[in-house]
C-alpha cells in the first residue's frame, strides 16, 4: 500500500509537470490520486479540504501577504530608484561600473522588498535603459541582475525564510532573519568581485549629489532597521512587522509623491493576486506533506541518505546535490514545502542547526530561480534586458559557478550563518 501511494504520488505529479499543468493544482491533484489508494473519492475530498484549510489557519502566514504588499509598494513608489542611485554613488569608481550598481541596487532592494523576482523587476527595468546607452554587453548586464536578484531571499525580511519557518515546526524567524545576512552579502561581494575582472565598461562619471542622494535613499533603507530591528528587539513579531512595513513603505510612497488611488488599487489586485497563488501551494502542499508522512516516504528517505556514509558532510552534499536538480524543476515556495519535512529531520539527527539548515536551504533553492527550465529570475531578468534566454545562458555560466561555490562555503561554514544568531542571543 505504502509503495502504491508513492508511485501514485511522484508519477502522477511528474506528469502534471510535464504537461504544464500549474505547480499548485498539480500537487492537489497527485495527493488527491494517492489518497484514492486509502478513502473512496468522497471522502478523500473532504479531507484534503479540511487539510488545506486547516493549513491557512496560522496567524504566522499573514506575514507573507503583508510583506508582498510591501514590495509591490516599494516596486512602485520610486524606492527602487532611490536604492540606485545610492548604489551608483558606491560603486561609481570601479570599471563596469553599472554593472556593479546593479548587484548593490539588488542587495540593498532584496533587502527591503524580500523577493528575487521584483528585485529583478524593478532594479532591471531602471538599469537597463542606462547599460544600454552606455553600450554595455546586455546579456552579461541581464546575467547579472538575474543572479544577484537572488540576495533577496536571503537577506531579510524574506517570504521564502518565514515560509521555512512555519513548515519547519516553529524555527526561530528572528534567527532565520539575521542568519541571512552574512550568506546573502557574500553572494553579493563575491558577484562585484568576478564582475570587476569580466565586466566591460568604463567608470562612471557622476552627476549626483551626494548629500541629497544619502539622503533620499536614508529612509528607504530604515525600513529594514525598523522590521528587523522591532523582531529582534521583541518590539512585535514577523507578521506584526510585515504590517508594519506596509504601512511606512505606504507613507515613503506618498512623500515621495509616486502613489496614487489608480496606482495603489493596482498594487493591492497584484499583491492579492500574488498572496492568492503562494497561500494556494502551502495548502495543497500540505495535503501532499500529509500524503508522505502516512506513506513513510520522510522515514524512508532518511534511512537511505543514512545508509549512505557515515560521514555528516557527505549526506549533507547529497542532500544539497538533490535540492540542486529539484530546483531547476520546481519553484522555490513548493520546493521548501515539500522538501523541508523529508530533509529537516535528516540534518537535525546529523547535528546540523534547523537555522544553518534552513539558510543552506534557500541559497541552493534560489541558484533554481536563475535556470531554465523553470527559472523565475531568469524570464523577468531576460524580459527587462531586451534579450533572449539563450544568449543570457553563456554569460550565466561562470556566474552559476559563484552561486554554487559560495553554496558551498555556506555549507562548509557554519558559523557565517549562526555568527549573528549567536552574537544577539537569538540560539
């Protein structure tokens, strides 16, 4: 019974995959299949209903429809422009100097929005234009907005960090947060650094001011002392925060005179539009997480990679070259759904921390969103640039070697990511 529920399950999503079926509808429809193997039909409907409704019933998920209304805010409200500027006053020395700009701007906005794509979005679509007058390469220019569009996720406040939260049985998302630091930085550092030896283009000549370009970028960036610094402090929680934020990007957006009733309605069908599409997956993705546990699939799984070696970092590769693969096939909100309560108990027996875990987590998942086939990132990334997937792969390559070097000394380094827990008393 047990091997029918797992064949059922992973072939009949396989192929809801295969032909293009959305990602959420495909795993409600392989649980539901699998379910048949245990209750008639009626009855297995009812109780995927119950599991999917139950799953929404947590006051922690309100934090992700907030923090999407955030970004949509900021992607709108001419704070991405502020962010660029700021960046393009840092980097403004260095050759390709542009093509730095554009990793900052993505640092410093993924860093107050908490999503790749509108990070990728927003600093594109602005950076673009630029490169392009100025006779930039655009497919390296596109390959590098859509590689360092990534430090979002990482870097909080992040949707991805407190979705693993919540699947994760409660790991601290203040820790989550701060741990994310120091990982996403050095994915940044070390794109700015690669980018000085392959990037062609000339120093900038600025015609900012500097004092007012600080200045109008100043309380953009608060924002993230006043989110992580209100979590950390006990001020409110994640989702007390997220709130929080809506509410002073809303007011930044009207100072800065970029909101309007038109524009704001449009913000609020996107983000709902947005929130509907994430919410909908962890509810189905719970009835599919469900389904695996009943099969044994979390117990089976573990005994395998144990039986594998011995040795701690070989199974902790192993795991990492599997959530590699899955990436490119599978966007990042189902993956850690899905994938976090087979792994999570894997690594915990092995002695690696839920927060280390959780961030090696998310830094492989987010290399995914910059492949094809599937690749999030890599669509806006190329829509913004003007150019086609193909000609980006090429000049991708030696970038996706970053990405999974510094995977690896995520992995190796335990206490690039613990550091800062650590340090504010957060483990």
């Amino acid at each position: 019974m047990e091997m029918a529920i797992i064949l059922t399950l992973f072939t009949s999503f396989a192929i809801f995959l295969i032909i293009g079926l959305p990602i959420s509808v495909g795993v409600a429809l392989a649980s539901f299949f699998s379910l048949l193997h245990l209750f008639p039909a009626e009855k297995a409907a009812l109780i995927m209903a119950q599991k999917m409704l139950n799953s929404l019933d947590s006051f922690g998920l309100l934090a992700i429809p907030f923090f999407i209304l955030a970004g949509n805010i900021m992607n709108t409200g001419g704070i991405a422009l502020r962010l660029i500027n700021l960046s393009r006053l840092v980097t403004g020395f260095l050759p390709g100097s542009l093509t730095h700009t554009n990793i900052l701007a993505n640092t410093f906005f993924g860093a107050i929005s908490g999503s790749a794509v509108s990070s990728a979005a927003a600093v594109g679509s602005i950076m673009s234009p630029i490169q392009k007058k100025e006779g930039y390469d655009m497919r390296y220019a596109a390959a590098v907005n859509i590689t360092s569009c990534t430090a979002g996720l990482l870097i909080p406040p992040s949707n991805v960090l407190i979705l693993f939260s919540l699947v994760s049985g409660g790991t601290s998302i203040a820790a989550l947060f701060v741990a994310g630091y120091l990982p996403g930085l050095l994915l940044g550092l070390s794109l700015i650094l690669v980018s000085i030896f392959l990037a062609k283009g000339s120093r900038e000549t600025l015609s900012l001011k500097v004092g007012k370009t600080i200045v109008d970028a100043l309380p953009s960036l608060f924002l993230v002392f006043l989110v992580i610094g209100g979590i950390i402090g006990g001020v409110f929680t994640a989702t007390e925060a997220s709130a929080v934020a809506v509410l002073y990007s809303l007011v930044l957006a009207y100072i800065y005179k970029s909101m309007d009733r038109e524009k704001l309605f449009k913000v609020l069908c996107e983000s709902a539009k947005s929130s509907s599409i994430v919410l909908l997956l962890v509810s189905a993705s719970s009835v599919m997480s469900w389904v695996m546990t009943m099969a044994n699939v979390p117990q089976f799984i573990s005994s395998t990679l144990l039986s594998i070696s011995n040795e701690p970092w070989v199974i902790i590769l192993a795991i990492n070259f599997v959530l590699l693969i899955v990436g490119t096939f599978l966007d990042f909100t189902p993956a850690v759904l899905i994938f976090t309560p087979i792994f999570l108990p894997v690594v915990t027996s092995l002695g690696f921390d839920p927060v280390h875990f959780g961030i090696i987590m998310i830094f492989n998942l987010s290399i995914g969103i910059c492949t094809p086939p599937v690749g999030s990132a890599l669509f806006i990334g190329c829509s913004v640039a003007g150019v086609k997937i193909h000609e980006v792969i090429k000049k991708l390559l030696p970038l996706y070697l970053i990405l999974i070097f510094d995977l690896l000394v995520v992995i190796l380094w335990e206490d690039l990511s613990l550091m800062l827990p650590k340090w504010m008393g957060l483990l």
